[in-house]
C-alpha cells in the first residue's frame, strides 16, 4: 500500500446543501477553496471535508449511465465524458458530479462541462483514487472505489465536518489519526450500476464523537442503508485490511472490495448540549451567568445559549468545554482533586483543571474526567432530580448521575 509522509486537509467548499428541487448556496460565497497542510501525526490516511447531502440523478436519464449522462466506459475527458456536449448537464446532479471528479481525480487536474447557455463548469479533482478515469474507463474497481469515496462524503445536514479517510486506494492508505480518534463506519457500493447500490455498516464508535448529518446522529432521506440491518456492525461482516493495518478499515463488505472507512472526531464548529443520564437534564450555567466561577448546574433543556457548548481537542484525547453563552471554560473550582469540588465556568487558561477526557461508556455516553485526576467525574450532587441541582466532581462509581450524553445541536 501507498505510504505519505503526511495527509492532506482538503476543505470542500462548494455549494453542496442541494435536494431534488434543486441546489442552495453555502455560507462561503467565493466558491471552492484548496488548502494543503500537515494533516496528522500519522504517516498516511489522508484528511478530508465532508458535506455532499444526497446523491441526485444517478438512476434517471440524467443519470451516470445514461445517453445524457456520464459513461464508465469513457474517459472524463473524453469527448463522450464530461467535456463535451454530450457531457452530463443536469443541475439537480451538478454538484454530486463535482464530487464524483473530486474523489475520482487527484488535485491539479480539471475537467469541464458544459452548463447553461454554453458556459464553462470546471469541475477539480482532489482525492484521486481512481485517477486513470481521466482519460480511460472506469471498470468495476474504479466504480468501487469512487462510489465508497462518495458515499463517505454524505452529510444529510448539508454541514461541512472534518474527517478521516481509509481505504485501499493508493491516494488513500490506512493509518489513524489521533486528531479523529473514532471509528464512524464504513463506506462501498457502486453508485453507476443501473440500480445504484449505495451501502454503509456501522464502525466501532459511531456513536461516539457524533457530528451533524453523520452516522449516529438524527439523518433523514439518506442516499444509502445497511445491508446487514440496522445497527449492524462492520466488524461482524466485513473482512479487516491485513495486518499491521487490520485496525484501520476493512478491505471487502458484502461482496464489494474496495471501502472507505471514516474517522470523525467532536466537531469544533458545532453547539452540544450535555445531558445527565439519570436525570436527563443538562450541563447549564446557573441564571445564564456570564462571568468567572459561576457555578455549573444542571436544568431541563430550553434552547439557550447557557446550555449549549463547544467541544475543541488541544491535545490528543483532551478537550477543552467552552460555554458558547459566555466564552468560559468548564472548570474545576480552585483545581481541587477531591470529591465535592464545585464545577465553574472560568477563563479558559489551559490549566489541568479545564482539560478534559471522555472515557466512552456505551450507548453514546461517556465520563467526563479532569486533567487533575483520571477518576475524577462530572456528577449531579446527590443524585438531585430538580432544575438548579449543582455539578459537583466525584470519584466515578459508575451511577447514572456520573454519565453523560453530548448531542450535537
């Protein structure tokens, strides 16, 4: 397998927030923007932006396989592909096919299609995992290893969130990066047979580090299902990569051969609410307090700006909990280790005591424990049922007021 000395971090900026009536523009007007940075401590992987949120028109006459559509036995820059007049036009499409060139080719390369009234549409590759379609056919294995591309690409918010992608394709490689430390699922298919099949299974922590639009989280009208039922793990159908990447991926599901496993970490541009699992109540800052040492407590969720938070990794498998109401950092009062010590938001000052760990518990839930002691833990004092109850740090026990949900809003 292909080897980089490190990733690449991709940012997909089109408009991709489109349904079947149609595409609507992104927040970012100027259009697609590359960047090209260190990605990773590991030596391959490579880093992405997801954010495509259906696939339209693939099994129609505007579709991939169809007379006004884009032909697998055609190079992409044939004059029977994409860059001619028989090249692919439908809007409804456009964007998946931008998305199509961008898996497909590597960076540096540009294909046009023709749109309305004559015009030009470039169309710029990126991840390049089956760049031969440029000017050659795209046989069953490039039909595969496009289709999972794709389909690890689907964002049913329409919201763009950071990834981590592996697979077989040399563009690709396996590794992991601590900067996505959670196993989403995996991806395979192949979206230009005449029936698209569009496929996904669950990976070991898809409920974990849950992001907008992705699996684990609230997803409707997506373009693929699972083919070994619902919740079905990866693990228990799909064949691991070979060793020393087995942990990384799978290399075969359900008959196909090429899959792209993704990775996702806590995304930083996302508002979470906190919530208590005895109590379903959640994290809130006592009267929507804005300054220093107001103290943590829990309340039924309404909707405000003091329930919600900001997730952000500093190191890897630390994380810093900012209050988007106020700014301020969830804290540990005066550092204290001992049971009973208060939780107050305060400036964020880096300090031990404003670091945290998510030890996952099952079932999307997890302990909450501070820089200053690994067994330490988020609990509702005595186990209180009431609004106002405060949040105090306890020796984790395992109780139902020591866990805690985080579900992007």
């Amino acid at each position: 397998m292909f080897t980089t000395t490190r990733g690449l971090a991709f940012s997909f900026m089109m408009s991709v927030a489109f349904g079947a009536a149609g595409c609507a523009p992104a927040d970012d007007t100027d259009g697609f923007h590359e960047t090209e940075a260190p990605a990773a401590t590991t030596e391959n992987g490579l880093s992405s932006i997801n954010g495509l949120s259906s696939i339209n028109g693939l099994s129609s006459i505007n579709g991939l396989s169809s007379i006004n559509g884009l032909s697998s036995i055609n190079g992409l820059s044939s004059i029977n592909g994409l860059s001619s007049i028989n090249g692919y036009m439908s809007t409804d499409a456009k964007s998946t096919m931008s998305y199509i060139v961008r898996c497909a080719l590597p960076a540096g390369h540009t294909i046009t299609m023709k749109g309305p009234n004559n015009t030009s549409v470039p169309l710029s590759g990126q991840l390049g995992v089956a760049p031969s379609w440029e000017y050659g056919a795209c046989d069953v294995n490039c039909q595969q290893m496009v289709s999972a591309c794709v389909l690890a690409h689907v964002n049913t918010s329409g919201k763009h969130i950071g990834l981590w992608l592996d697979g077989d394709a040399a563009s690709l490689g396996w590794g992991q990066s601590s900067s996505y430390p959670y196993q989403e699922g995996s991806f395979f298919g192949n979206i230009f047979s005449a029936t698209p099949k569009a496929y996904f299974c669950n990976g070991k922590d898809f409920e974990l580090g849950v992001v907008p639009g992705r699996l684990g989280a609230t997803q409707s009208g997506t373009p693929y299902s699972n083919p070994f039922g619902s919740g079905a793990a990866c693990a228990s159908y799909c064949t691991a990569a070979d060793a020393p990447y087995n942990n990384d991926g799978y290399k075969s599901c359900n008959g196909f051969n090429h899959v792209v496993t993704v990775w996702r970490n806590f995304d930083p541009n996302t508002d979470y609410k906190i919530c208590n699992q005895k109590t379903a109540k959640c994290l809130d800052i006592q009267n929507s307090r804005t300054d220093d040492y107001a103290p943590l407590v829990q309340n039924t969720y309404s909707g405000k700006n003091s329930q919600k938070w900001k997730v952000l990794q500093v190191n890897p498998g630390q994380y810093r909990v900012m209050n988007v109401n106020s700014g301020r950092a969830l804290d540990v009062n005066g550092g204290w280790t001992g049971d009973g010590a208060q939780l107050i938001q305060y400036s964020y000052h880096s300090g031990a005591n404003q670091l945290w760990t998510f030890t996952a518990l099952g079932w999307g839930l997890y302990k909450f424990s501070p820089g200053t002691t690994a067994n330490g833990s988020l609990n509702v004092k005595g186990g209180s049922l009431v609004d106002g109850a405060p949040i105090e740090q306890w020796t984790y026990e395992g109780w139902n007021t020591e866990r805690w949900s985080l579900t992007p809003l």
